[in-house]
C-alpha cells in the first residue's frame, strides 16, 4: 500500500504497481481538491465520491499496471491527509495552537554547562584527562555530575565517559560481565592512558554535549514558543499525534512520562505565532547525537499552518530523546545541527522531552531496513545504459547457473551496481571492482565518465534523492582486474540538469583521516546496502540462494550489525592471506560467542560503507571488498581498510581532472595512462 500525504500543495509520488488508498478530511468545498494522472496506463476507479459541501471523501486508485508516475495534488487550506497504512502527525483539532504548553514535557533545570566527576587514579593521568576536559568550554569539575570519566573494568588503562543521568532502567547491556551480558550506564569508550590517544575523543565527545546542553538552555518559557510539535508512530493506524500541549483535561496521561516503540514516527511542526515563520526540528538522541528531520516545503510557514516531515524516521537508540523545535523570522542556516543556536540568530527554541522504549540492536544479508534519516551519506553507483531487447532474448537462452534471469527483474535492480559513500559534498568513495573492472578495465574505465551516474538522499534502491554525472576519477594503480588488494577508488560528482538538492550529507569521520582508535576484535561495526541476502556457497553463482533459488535485491536499504576480526584470525578463516590493508568483518557474537545472527555482506553490497560510530558520529572504517561466497560457513566479509589508504584519498583528491581517469599508486605516483600488468 503506498501512502499519499498532502501538506497544502507538496505531494508524495506513490511507487508503481502500488494500491493506493487515501482518506481526506475537511472542510473546504471539493471543488478545492484536482488530481491528475501522468504518463499512467493503468485503470483509475474512484469509489465514495461526495458532493461538493461533504466534510469527508475516500478515494479508492488501483494501478494494474506499471505507472510513471501518479500526481496527486491536493489542495486543502491547510487541513491534514491521512493515507494507506501511514499516518501524518497533522492534528486535526484546529484549536490545538491555541492550546497551553505542557510544562511537564519541557526538560526540567536544564543548565549550559557541562559538569563531570573525575574517577582517575591520582598521578599524571588525572591531570593529564582533567586539563583536556577543562579545556572544552562549560566544563567543569563538580557536584551533581551529568558524567564521569573513569576507567574500564579490567582494563585500567581504558578511559571511559560514563552517563550517570540516565535511571537505571535505561542501562543498555554490555560484555563487561565476563560470562554473560550485563546491563551498564550509557559509556562511550575514549583511549589508552598510556597511549594518550584519547584527548581527541574526549574533547569532541565533550563539546558535543556542551552543544547539546547550550542548545535546551536556550528554549524559552513554555507560554513564550512560537510553535507546536506532534508525533504519530508510522503505520499504527489512524492515532490522535502526541503534542506538547495540555490534552482534554478528561484525559488523566502524564504525558512526560509516555514511552513509544522504536518505530517509525511521523513528524509536525504548526505555527501558533502572529506572523510566518521558518522552522527546523532537531532529534537529539541519549547519546547526545543530533538529527535534523526534513520538513515539507522551504517557505516561511504561515500563522496556523503546519509542516510535515519528509518521511518517518526509525528511532532506535533507547533512552531519552529530545525534540528541539527552532523558529525564526529569517530562514534557519543548513549547518544548524552543528553550529547550534548563537546569540543574535533570533531563533526561538522550544523542547520537549520524550521517551524511547528498548529494541534490539539491529541484527545487508541477515540485515534489517536501514533506519530513515541514519545514513545520509550513502550513495547508489548505478548503469544508465538499459539491457536491450537483444540482451534479454540472449539471457533467454541460457540455462542453469549462466543464465540471469533479465526479465525477472525490475529496471531498479538491473541499472545498480554498487554501494558508495560520500565522503564530501562532490566526492564518493567505492571499490575499484565496481568502476575497472571487465569491460571497464585499464584505458576503458574512463567509459564510467558517460555510462554511469550515483544516486544520493535516498534509501530506495532507484528511486528517490537526487542524481549526479561522474566527472573525474581516481582508481588505485595496484587494482588488478578481478583480484582483490587495492580494491578503492574516488568519483568526482557534478550536478546536471536532472541534479536538485537531494539533502545528503558528507559522512562525518574518516577513518585515518580524522583520530581513529584501534578496530579492535569484536568492535560493532555496521555494513549497509542493497545486496543480495541469502546465503551463497563459496564458487556457486551469487545470483542463487543455497537452494537454488533466484535472489533479489532489496527495494530498501540495508544495514546490518557485524563486529570486527583482527587479520590472523581471518586468514585461519579465508585459507587465503589477507593483504594488510584489508579488514574483516563476521557476524556478531555474545560473550559466551554464540552468533546472533548470520550478517553479511553480498553481490550488490560491494563498494558500500562498514561503519563505526564514535561519540555519537559515523566513521567510514571499510569499503565492500570481496568474500567466499555470502555468509556460508564462518566465511569473513572482507573490506578494503579506509584507514590504511588516507594517505591516498588524500592524494586521489588532489589528483581529479574532469573528464578523465587518473591512476595513483601507493607510492602517490599520479598518471593518466592505465598501469601495464608488469607494473601492477
């Protein structure tokens, strides 16, 4: 069931193929609603069609038949839709603006600084950590701490920032317990005493929670915002949106202390102020991270009206959450989430306090819908050259584990290629494999300039966000076609005519590149992307399930949870060496090592992102390089070791020419010639 939206004159493009069901309320003469149907060949049946003075319409479309495109335009005065199976968190009492604030939602003595407990040994280190944490503005050392740095049990060299405000009914579990999972406050890992590499993570793991804790001193008196914020959990059904206004007073919840699901949720944001406003919403999770959720439409919103999120975000990190709503009479700066609000913005900042219920962490194959807004860097590397008539009859023919069943397949599925990532705003890192090898191999990689273009701010595969032409690259001049060391290389974007914002994002850290602590064994790391999620042999046909079944790719995002393995490990494992740069990653394990769940990565995931998260922030560690098979056995994942080539990114950057491919070895030798085998 595709669901259809409508905010005053913003619409949601259903996908093909799609029933579609819509459910208008309100109040204004039918003759206010057009539709229109574009390059559509299917049947359109309209069911319940009211008069012109009716306070309800249903609409009924079914598309039998692949569609191009469907234009639902629906013109409402500002009164909310409801569609499908999801639901807009657009309430619709018109008198809830006015409303009271609920006071019990707002975070209660919230303060700008930043106090912590010290629990370091006395000596040098203590002075050592104390002078790096007082050197971040609003820190300091005193009672009633918000955090402690102390060390890690059984490993007194360890320097841990531990969350003491958390209840202990928020404690996530941990594997300090030795034999089995216990539970444990909110701790981020910071470094070695020894080593001294943890000031780095100390000090951005503290200036993000003195942002965080500027940003809610900010907030003004309940009665003084300027706005309202709703929430509705996605596709629960037709629920009244929580808000953070005084409900009915018949209804005896305490809505400071109503705990949701790790769902998706829908978003709104209605202007009770005298005049237009532009606003922006920030999600700020337990650990401090701050999400932006898109709204719908960039025009100051009027008195009265609302705005929508773009979508419904997955919230899964249990614990508190934050909604911090900004308005302002002027437009509020993109980099918002992470300059925070200055003095002299003029932005008003309201917030509201909620609670997140636990989820397992998620378990790529064995993976899960990535979460919507969590990955804004990923990138789709995709063909724009279509397989012929010609093609498809040749597949025909074909027979067992040759053939590629073309025609069982969606245009999505048979124009993707690779993963990447986008490691700035015109920049996209993937696997040599994906742009030189094959037919693309030596001097014809420059053939990816023209026939192929990345996708970005999308998590459907072929659908959605906004695509860019390749105008430069760099491959690695150690890639040797359909071998595995050296697998990287660096795509240039250029926006064109069939370019608009697509709302991606950089990745924040890069691993070598940016302060990187060990990857150690047994780390979380998380691997993404569109590939196939079924178990495959080592030497049989990835197109085929261990059964024999035919695979396909997902039509969402994938993510899923791995941890990593040290390198001997891994080459006991593979039975093949493993070059140095390479990095292994296998399912996760309990403390006792039992696998919870058979992650891996596959045909389709190659030249996506293995991803560390550090205080809060992603950190691109891996590049999908190469396995035996697709988690058959206790086959290792491999990936090329970002960390072990910044060096080179940094020289690959340097390097682009527009319309041409260069080739820089591991000397940082830059040609434009392709290397010869004997040089390779």
């Amino acid at each position: 069931m595709t669901v259809i939206w409508r905010q005053r004159t913003k619409s949601v493009v259903p996908r093909a193929d799609d029933p579609v069901l819509i459910f208008v309320r309100f109040g204004a003469p039918v003759s206010s609603i057009a539709m229109s149907l574009v390059s559509c060949r299917s049947r359109l049946v309209v069911c319940s069609v009211c008069n012109a003075t009716m306070s309800a319409m249903g609409f009924v479309l079914h598309r039998g038949w692949r569609c191009a495109g469907l234009l639902a335009g629906i013109l409402l005065a500002g009164t909310p839709v409801i569609a499908g199976q999801d639901f807009s968190a657009v309430p619709a009492d018109p008198g809830l603006l006015k409303r009271p604030v609920a006071d019990a939602l707002a975070p209660a003595d919230w303060t700008a600084d930043v106090p912590i407990r010290l629990e370091v040994e006395p000596g040098e280190a203590a002075d050592a950590v104390r002078g790096v944490a007082l050197s971040v503005p609003g820190v300091r050392i005193g009672e009633p701490a918000l955090y402690a740095l102390r060390t890690k049990r059984n490993f007194p060299l360890t320097l841990q920032l531990v969350n003491l405000w958390e209840p202990e009914s928020a404690w996530q579990l941990s594997d300090e317990g030795e034999l089995s999972p216990m539970r444990v406050p909110r701790t981020i890992e910071l470094g070695n005493l020894e080593l001294g590499d943890y000031a780095q993570p100390l000090r951005a793991a503290l200036q993000q929670i003195a942002l965080v804790n500027a940003l809610v001193a900010r907030a003004g008196p309940p009665g003084t915002q300027r706005s309202i914020t709703c929430f509705a959990p996605a596709g629960d059904g037709p629920l009244p949106p929580e808000c953070d206004v005084k409900g009915d007073p018949s209804d005896a919840r305490p809505p400071a202390e109503l705990k949701y699901p790790n769902a998706g949720f829908n978003f709104a944001v209605g202007n009770r102020s005298g005049a237009p406003q532009y606003v922006a919403l920030l999600l700020v999770d337990a650990d401090n991270k701050v999400m932006r959720v898109p709204l719908q439409g960039g025009s100051p919103l009027q008195p009265g009206g609302w705005a929508a999120s773009a979508g419904s975000p997955d919230l899964n990190n249990p614990g508190r959450l934050l909604l911090v709503t900004l308005s302002s009479d002027k437009p509020i700066p993109e980099d918002i989430a992470t300059r925070g609000v200055q003095e002299g913005d003029g932005i008003s900042v309201a917030v509201q306090q909620r609670s997140l219920a636990d989820k397992r962490p998620v378990a790529i194959g064995g993976g899960i819908d990535a979460p919507e807004f969590a990955s804004p860097w990923m990138a789709q590397f995709y063909s724009t050259v279509p397989y012929t008539e010609v093609d498809l009859k040749a597949d025909d023919r074909k027979t067992g584990a040759d053939k590629e069943h073309l025609r069982e397949r969606n245009p999505e599925e048979l124009a993707h290629r690779c993963g990447g990532t986008l490691i700035a705003p015109n920049l996209v890192l993937t696997a040599a494999h994906c742009v030189a090898k094959d037919g693309f191999a030596g001097k014809d990689a420059v053939k990816v300039l023209t026939t192929r273009r990345v996708r970005l701010g999308t998590q459907d595969l072929g659908r959605g966000g906004a695509t860019y032409a390749i105008d430069a690259m760099v491959v690695h001049a150690g890639y040797v076609n359909r071998q595995t060391p050296n697998d990287i290389a660096l795509l240039r974007l250029k926006p064109d005519r069939d370019t608009w914002d697509s709302g991606a994002t950089p990745i924040p850290l890069l691993a070598g590149r940016d302060m990187t602590p060990p990857l150690t064994p047994r780390t979380a790391v998380t691997a993404y992307g569109w590939g196939y999620r079924e178990v495959v042999a080592p030497d049989a046909a990835p197109l085929f399930n261990a059964a024999g079944e035919v695979q396909r790719n997902p039509g969402r995002l994938q993510a899923g949870t791995m941890q990593a393995l040290d390198l001997q490990s891994c080459r006991g494992r593979m039975g093949k060496p493993l070059g140095e740069k390479m990095l292994c990653a296998v399912p996760p394990t309990d403390a006792r090592g039992h696998t919870l769940a058979n992650v891996f990565s596959c045909r389709g995931d190659s030249g996506g992102p293995l991803i560390r998260t550090l205080r809060g922030q992603d950190m691109l560690v891996g590049v999908a390089s190469w396995s035996y098979g697709c988690g058959f056995g206790n086959y290792a994942s491999v990936y090329t070791d970002v960390a072990k080539y910044a060096a080179w990114i940094g020289r690959a950057q340097q390097e682009l020419q527009a319309g041409k491919v260069v080739w820089v070895d591991a000397q940082l030798k830059a040609s434009t010639q392709p290397p010869s085998p004997a040089r390779q």
